[in-house]
C-alpha cells in the first residue's frame, strides 16, 4: 500500500499521499490541504518545497550525486560535449550521429542577429554590465519573433524558438563583451563549433588571424556542460515561474537571466575571483579572511563556499578543481589566485565553522579561475554561466509547458496591520 501522511490540525486528521521519485525521494503532496483544512504551508527559501515533478535532473545534495536525463555528470563532462548534452536535455534522450548533426547544423543555421539588434546594443554605455545587456537582448527577441508571444505555438514553432535562442544567445554573449571593451563586434563563423565560434565571436580581431586553442575548446564544453542544469535553482525556478504565466521561452529565459546575476546564485563566480583579489591585495593571508567569514558582525562571506542542496562536496567542483589545474599547466599559466584559493580551501576545511555546516567549495570556486586563464574577462563570468545554462532552462520551460503546469502563484500569511480608517493627511 501506498505511504500516506497524516497531519492533525485543531484536533482533526488529513490524510496526504505521499509522492515518491524514481531515485525514491519522497514528498508529501498538499494539493488538497488548503481546501480541505484552510491551512497552507509555510517555507521561507522553498527549502523544503518541491515546486514540481521533473525528469530532467538528479541531485542528491548528502551523496554529493548529479545526473542529466539519467546520466552521472562525471561521465558527460568527460566524453561528452556541450551540444550533445544540451540534446540530451532539451529532448530527454542521447542523439544518434544524424539527429546531433542535423541539431547542430540548425543551430547554426541560426547564429546571425537581426543587424537592428546591433542599434539596441549601440545604445548601451560601454560601462554596462553584459549580464543587463544580456538579458535585454535576450528579451527583445520577442520584438523580433513576435510569433514566440503565441502560448499556443505548434511543437514546430517551439523547436524554431528553442533553436534560435541555442544559437543567437552565443553571439549576443559575445556582443555584450564587445560593446563593453568598445570593440567592433565579430560575426559567427558557421564552419567552427559551437564552443570555438563563441570564443572567435569573443577574441578574434579583424586584422590577425584567429586560432581557436583546443585545450581551450575542451575547458569550455566541460565548463558548460557542468553547469548545463542544477533542477529548480532560483534562476530555473524562475524561468518556469515565467513561463507559466503562458510567457514566451525568450521572456522566460531573459527572466531568469536577471535572476542568475545575483551573486549568490550565478553572479558568484565573478564574486570569488574579485574576493581571491582582494585578498592577494591584502597580502594573501587567507587566514585573516576566514575569520572575517566566520564573524558574524562582518558581512563578508566566503564566496563559493556552502551550497543550499550540496552538503558534503558539489561534485561539479570536484571536476572543475581538476580542471583548472589541467588548463593552467597546459596554457602555462602560473596564476598567484589559484594558489590562494587552495590556501582557503585546505584552511575553511579543517575550520570547526566550515565543517560543522558543511560548507564546501562549490562549483564557482573554481570555474573563476578557468575563465580568467581562458583570457574571459572578470565581468563576462556570470554571462559564461547563462550560456551553459541555456539548455537545462530551455528543457525546464519546455518540460513545464507540456506536463500543462498551472500559473505559479504562492501564497502568503500576513503580518501587516488589520483594518483600520484612512486618515486625512492633515490630522496624522
Ligand atoms: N561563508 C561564511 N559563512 C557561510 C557561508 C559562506 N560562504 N555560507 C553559509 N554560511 C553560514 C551562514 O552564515 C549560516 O551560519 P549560521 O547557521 O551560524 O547562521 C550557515 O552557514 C547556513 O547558511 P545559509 O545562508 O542559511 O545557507 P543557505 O542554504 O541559505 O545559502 C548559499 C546557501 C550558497 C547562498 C550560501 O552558502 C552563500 O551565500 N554562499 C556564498 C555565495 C556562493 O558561493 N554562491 C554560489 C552558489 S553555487 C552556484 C549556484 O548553483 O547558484
């Protein structure tokens, strides 16, 4: 017989069915308390809230486990690369040889922006930050493809959607840098790969010739396909969020664009490597920066520590720690900050504080690191992020969609005043 959960409110019982995963994670559904009780629940952070039922992604935060549609992320991140995956995800199942080519010759098929998108971008201060550029660009699409505004899209129409942002958000991503060092922005090239033709969009100038670094190609597909999907983050919760207000995929995605910025979520990466700066300026004693982490008084924290779901390791760091060190040796970078960071490491590890909440690196500990000595700027870290995000909210938004979700809309218990007269400005 199926669990069910009992909850007993002013003396009277509920019964709840209890809703098991695949992996046997387990829920107490409360569709029916509210109408049958009057009570909701209440849980700040949605820490223990399953927002919804989802096949895409597995994280077990205690084994330190993730997984796409199945398959344990150590293994994509080893032999796959950032469009297969992005399949994998967006369709739930691994491409044959003709289904990867025809998905990654309709993606570049796609690349080139609309040339009135450039007269948007020329209107931004070169001071602005490419996140906010991103997610404006992104949202202008709508402008572009207006047919995306329809709720009622055919699967067709969606699969054009869906393809056109996996090509067009690369080339807007470049752009952004562009517009922010106050260089001519570069057009896709169609005969690279996916990885390569952002880095040519990013790095190459018109007066040299532009090799492509397989040593950085392959960093970078790791890169992405690492941080391809995290299940319902803030920034995947909003995406879904949006979307079910019947928005169109590029509404939701520049939607949770904006949410990935915030430095405890995406915008981390780039909070690390200004913090591993800081420190080096302040003479690299990684020691005095613990204890201001630990110091409540003081707001500072350290960034890429602690994990809402991870609470032993984030296996995500555990391959981007690797590859950091590969990249660098190969690109003979010595970099000072990659010493300082495992100084922190190795301390914030055996610090009663740390290992009492379990706070361990997290995935943007490192990744930092590797962008910089792939020549990304600091400020274009968070816009690395989005693009390896793409699929997995593409595949949530998609996902959300076909199960015909509700509109999100949680609720509330309020605190404010009760009813009382309004009073004329004069007698307050
Ligand atoms: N440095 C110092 N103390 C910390 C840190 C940290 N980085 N993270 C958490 N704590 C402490 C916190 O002060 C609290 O202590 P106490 O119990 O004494 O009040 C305890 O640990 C629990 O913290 P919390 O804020 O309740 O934990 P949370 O699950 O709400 O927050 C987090 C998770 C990621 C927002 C947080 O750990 C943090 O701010 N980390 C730094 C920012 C960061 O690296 N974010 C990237 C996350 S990975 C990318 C992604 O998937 O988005």
């Amino acid at each position: 017989m199926s669990e069910i959960a009992e909850i007993i409110l002013d003396g009277q019982s509920y019964k709840l069915p209890v809703v098991e995963g695949t992996e046997n994670e387990k829920a107490i559904d409360i569709n029916a308390l509210r109408a049958q009780s009057g009570y909701i629940t209440l849980d700040s952070g949605y820490k223990n809230t399953g927002a919804t039922t989802s096949a895409i992604t597995f994280l077990d935060g205690e084994k330190g486990i993730l997984s796409y549609r199945g398959y344990p992320i150590e293994q994509l991140a080893e032999k796959s690369n950032f469009i297969e995956v992005a399949y994998l995800l967006i369709y739930g199942v691994l491409p044959t040889t003709q289904e990867l080519e025809d998905f990654s010759n309709k993606i570049k098929m796609h690349t080139l922006v609309n040339e009135d998108m450039r007269k948007i971008l020329d209107g931004f201060p070169s001071a602005a930050h490419p996140m906010g550029i991103l997610s404006a660009l992104i949202s202008s699409l709508t402008a572009f493809y207006p047919e995306s505004l329809n709720p009622n899209q055919s699967k067709e129409e969606v699969d054009l959607s869906i393809i056109r942002l996996m090509a067009k958000l690369p080339t807007i991503a470049a752009w952004s840098y562009k517009n922010s060092v106050g260089h001519p922005v570069n057009y896709p090239n169609n005969k690279l790969d996916y990885a390569s033709n952002f880095l040519q969009m990013m790095f190459a100038f018109p007066t040299e010739d532009y090799e492509v670094n397989p040593v950085v190609v392959d960093a970078l597909n790791k890169l992405l396909i690492l941080h391809a999907d995290h299940e319902q983050n803030c920034s995947t919760s909003t995406v879904r969020l949006v979307g079910s207000a019947n928005a169109s995929l590029y509404s939701s995605v520049s939607a949770g664009i904006s949410a990935l910025w915030g430095p405890l979520h995406g915008g981390a990466n780039q909070a690390v490597i200004e913090m591993l700066e800081q420190i080096k300026a302040d003479g690299g004693d990684s020691k005095k920066f613990i204890a201001k982490a630990k110091d409540k008084d003081d707001p500072f924290r350290l960034m890429g520590f602690g994990h809402r779901v991870y609470k032993n390791f984030d296996p995500r760091a555990k391959i981007i720690k690797k590859t950091a060190d590969d990249v660098l040796s190969a690109l003979g970078i010595n970099d000072p900050i990659l010493t300082i960071a495992k100084e922190l490491e190795e301390a914030a590890l055996n610090d009663p504080y740390f290992v009492e909440r379990k706070l361990y690196p997290n995935v943007d500990f490192y990744s930092g690191i590797i962008y910089r000595a792939l020549g990304i700027p600091t400020d274009m870290f968070t816009v690395m992020f989005a693009l390896g995000r793409l699929p997995g909210w593409i595949a949530q938004w998609k996902e959300m969609r076909e199960n015909k979700e509700p509109i999100g809309r949680p609720r509330q218990i309020y605190i404010g005043e009760t009813e009382r007269n309004y009073v004329p400005i004069e007698k307050r």
